[in-house]
C-alpha cells in the first residue's frame, strides 16, 4: 500500500495518497493484532515490522519529493523553503525518532515512546494534509515534530542512562 502511496504522489495524486496512508495504516494496525490474538509473536516479527515501516515511511516521502521535482506535485514553498526540501527534513527525522528509540532501548532504556510525533501521529497528519490541501503544512509539521521527538527521546535517554545527577554528556 505504500508503495502505490508513494508512486501516487509521484503522479500528483495528494487525494489518493492521503486515503492509500490511511488503507495502509489499517493493515499496519491489524497485523500485529492479528499476531498478538493468535499468540504468534515473535522478537523477529518485532524488528520486520519495524523494517517494514521504515520502507513505508521512506517510499511515501521519496514519492512526495518525486512529485514535488518533477512538477506533478504543485506544493507552495514554505518559509521560502522549497517543499521538496521540508520532505527531505521529514524523511530523515521519520528514520530518527525510530533510530533514537532502538538506539537509546538498546542502550538500556526501557520502552522509550515520548515524543509528539510517534509514526501514528506523524501518517495521520500527512495524510490529513494530503486528503486536505495543506500537504505542504503537513510535511513542515511533520518535519519540525519529528525533530522535536528527537530532541525528547535524547533528553530522555539521558536522564534514564545517567540517572538525574548522572556525569552528563
């Protein structure tokens, strides 16, 4: 579904994109239900979920910068950025609020979800932004939300790895 989201807005079709994300967060949600209810998850199902989403999140915003590029996507500048930039900026904070996650939990912190964009968060307001009009919007929240949970989860990861008078930096 994220593939034909992506190829979507590569076309300039925001509309189809927006209700594809949607589609496909509906099976995102169920599959790992579907796995819990049967009692068949695994560690292993854990990390290609996660894989999996990444490659969504990557397909969709490389789409949208395809659109934007090529000209199919009309997406005003914002802030005198080009869109197809505020994309860039979403893509690589998508792909880090997940890797400072695994990161820090790797490091020894428990489940470390804080932060105002989870992945959820983050393809309910792109799609809203594409289903509306505002894509443009959407991807500038989502590229500054993405790195304000960046910024959280660091601040978080530290309190818990070095405790509240821990060596600091």
């Amino acid at each position: 579904m994220s593939v034909v989201a992506g190829a979507a807005f590569a076309l300039g079709r925001p509309f189809e994109g927006g209700l594809l994300i949607l589609f496909s967060g509906v099976f995102d949600i169920l599959d790992g239900g579907v796995a819990r209810a049967k009692g068949i998850t695994t560690p292993f199902g854990g990390v290609l979920d996660s894989v999996c989403d990444r490659y969504s999140d990557g397909l969709m915003f490389l789409g949208i910068i395809a659109g934007a590029v090529n000209g199919k996507l009309a997406l005003p500048p914002i802030l005198g950025i080009e869109s197809w930039l505020w994309a860039g900026f979403a893509l690589i904070g998508s792909f880090l609020v997940s890797y400072t996650r695994a990161r820090a939990e790797s490091a020894g912190c428990r489940k470390l979800s804080v932060g105002v964009a989870e992945r959820t968060e983050r393809m309910l307001i792109l799609a809203f932004g594409a289903l509306t009009g505002l894509l443009s919007w959407a991807i500038v929240l989502i590229a500054v939300f993405s790195h304000i949970t960046i910024v959280q989860r660091v601040l978080r990861a530290k309190t818990l790895l070095n405790g509240p008078s821990g060596p600091g930096f």
